[in-house]
C-alpha cells in the first residue's frame, strides 16, 4: 500500500502459497486497456499508461518450467482446489495457459479427493488416478477450514511425502506466515539472507513496522492507540486480522491469559492509503465510493536442490476496495480487481 504519510510502497505482507488471481487480474488490465481504446478520449486516458500484465502467461511459464525439471513427459500437474471452489475461472485461465502453450495437462483435486485416490511409489513417485504427478500446485490448503478432518491432514503428508514438485513445500508454505515476516524485519536478519547492501536498505525501505507481542512497550502503545495498529493471527485468506479497538480488547484478553496466548499474534504498523473516488462493478452494478487501492508483485521461484532455476517478478495484481474497509480480498468480497495507471508525476 501507498502509506499517504512517507509516499513509500509499504509491504503488507508476503503470501507463498495460493495466490490468487494471475488469470482474471491479467484480463481485467486487457479489460481496461480495450474500454480506454474505445472511450479513452473522452476521458483524456491513454490506454498505453496501463502496464502489460502478463500474470497468467507467467504463471504458466513457471508451472511449466518445473514440469520440465521433473521430466516425465506423461506427468500431469495437480491442482488442489477447495470442495466448493469459487475462484475457478481464476484457476481454468492458468490451465488453458498450461495446455495451450505448453502441453500439460492439469487436474484439480480436493485434498479429500487425495487422500482416496492418491498413493506414493517406493521411488517417492506421486499417482493418482493412475497417473503421475509432477507438480501439485496449491489452491486450497492455506485455512483450517480446508482440513476439516484427518483425511485432509493426510493428502498433505502424502504430497509432502513424495518426489513432486510442491508449490509450496510445507518449508516454503511456513515462510508466508506473519511471524516469520515480523522476524525478517528485525534488523541485521536479511543480512543472512543477501550480500547485497543496497538491495538489503531498498527491502528494508518496503518494510512496515512489524513486532513481537513479547515487546511490552509495543503492547502497551498498541493499547493505547490501537488505530495506529494491526493486530495479525497466523492465518491467511482474509477476515481475520484485528484493527481499531477491538486491537485494545483483545490485546487485554491475551494478557490476561498469559501462558502462549500472545505469541499466536504479532502487531503491525497501520498504513494509511491516500482515499481516491472511483467506480466500483460487482454483481453487475457500479458504485462510486472513495477507494483505496493495493498493488501485488507476483514472483515465481523455482530451484532444483541448491540450484535456484527461477527466481523472477511475474506480473501484477491490483486490487481497490471501499476506504472504510480494513480487509483487502476480492474472492473474500471486500475488494475489486483493478489495473495500475501510470502517470507522469
Ligand atoms: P491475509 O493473509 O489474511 O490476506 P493480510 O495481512 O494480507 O491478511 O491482510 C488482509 C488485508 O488487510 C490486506 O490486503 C489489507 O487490505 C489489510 N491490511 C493488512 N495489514 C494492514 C496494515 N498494516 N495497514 C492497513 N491495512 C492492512
Ligand atoms: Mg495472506
């Protein structure tokens, strides 16, 4: 987010499993490209100010690329979906992509589904339904919900188990969680991580202030003044980080617990976007309201034991959502996909 205060690009968090939207997100940039085409000069737009975002085409790439590295040419690539998925057209882009331009074949389980029809080879090799999997691709399995019993738990140790590629590993998966990005933000923690001294200060810049609730300072200020405060549990998927007052109330409640209780949250900087007057489509109609907006930098990484084979920026997301809302996800229904306009200033 744009923090109006500094005008920096503040990072609000890293997501490394499930990210949405690479398909649907490229299209609506086409999308908004094609109506300024038509209607542009009516407004003064220009439509070559919208960057190409080419989010899914990459995506696809990626996926591709580590099908390659498993080389097995009658290999599928697995994607796990939630039981009553919403977002499949998202999902059914990256597949054509996949089909399309590379040839591969992609299937879509649920982790339920795993469990029953999955097995793993003496030789770690993945199959289900008789065929082989060389990359599960995870679209589910980031939210308790989508482990409602041991079956689920199961499907995901099996994966883990086997030689495919996973994207994520359960490693890879634990990175995205909130305390380990409030641990990188510590001082002289990326330090172990990069040489680069220049690139460490231009990441640091990006950071938030980000804390441990074992800061007794930061808990008292936060008690205080919880506006200025985000109050964040290891979970992902949207509606359940804590702002305002209820930052106050539940900060008291923790405390009273003692024990673990506050080590399950961490605190984060509140950003405060400049608010900007848009129009919104859901559901087929237009709302116009004062909105802020979050840009998303999609990266894919790919490596084979020590050597890292990928390792690049794939596209963007852009997503605007009424200023009066604290949560950000589309598919969640608090924001709308959008496109970035570049201007001169
Ligand atoms: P999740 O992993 O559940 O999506 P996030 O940490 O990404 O949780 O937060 C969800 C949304 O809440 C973000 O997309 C953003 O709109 C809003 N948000 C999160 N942290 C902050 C913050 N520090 N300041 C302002 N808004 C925030
Ligand atoms: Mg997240």
């Amino acid at each position: 987010m744009l923090d109006s205060e500094t005008g920096s690009l503040l990072q609000i968090e890293l997501n490394t499993i499930s990210a949405s939207f690479p398909g649907l997100g490229s299209l609506v940039s086409e999308l908004h490209r094609t109506l300024i085409n038509q209607y542009g000069k009516l407004f003064c737009l220009d439509s070559k100010r919208i960057p190409g975002n080419a989010a899914s085409s990459r995506f696809a790439e990626a996926l591709a690329r580590a099908w390659h590295e498993f080389n097995v040419d009658s290999a599928v690539i697995m994607m796990i979906v939630q039981p009553e998925e919403r977002n499949m057209y998202d999902q059914y882009w990256l597949a054509k992509h996949l089909k399309e331009s590379h040839g591969i074949t992609t299937i879509r389980k649920t982790l339920s589904e795993v469990e029953a029809e999955g097995h793993v080879l003496p030789d770690g090799t993945l199959i289900i339904d008789g065929r082989t999997v060389s990359l599960v691709y995870f679209r589910a399995g980031y939210t308790p919900n989508d482990y409602p019993s041991e079956a689920e738990w199961n499907a995901r140790l099996l994966i883990e188990q086997s030689s495919a590629v996973k994207c994520p590993s359960i490693s890879y998966h634990l990175v995205g969680t909130k305390k380990i990005q409030q641990e990188l933000a510590k001082p002289n923690i990326l330090e172990r991580f990069l040489e680069n001294k220049e690139q460490i200060a231009k990441i640091c810049k990006c950071f938030a202030g980000l804390w441990s609730l074992d800061d007794e300072e930061i808990v008292k200020s936060a008690i205080q003044n919880p506006e200025l405060f985000v109050l964040k549990p290891q979970r992902e998927g949207g509606g359940n980080n804590i702002y305002g007052l209820d930052v106050r109330e539940t900060l008291i409640k923790l405390q009273k617990e003692g024990g673990d209780a506050l080590a399950a949250y961490i605190l984060m900087q509140r950003i405060f976007p400049k608010a900007s007057l848009a129009n919104l489509v859901r559901g087929g109609a237009c709302h116009e309201a004062l909105t802020i907006s979050e840009l998303g930098i999609y990266g894919a990484y790919l490596r084979n034991k020590d050597k890292v084979l990928m390792n690049d920026q794939s596209g963007y997301l852009m997503r605007t959502k009424v200023s009066s809302s604290d949560e950000g996800g589309v598919a969640a229904g608090f924001a709308v996909l959008d496109s970035l306009y570049l201007t001169d200033k």
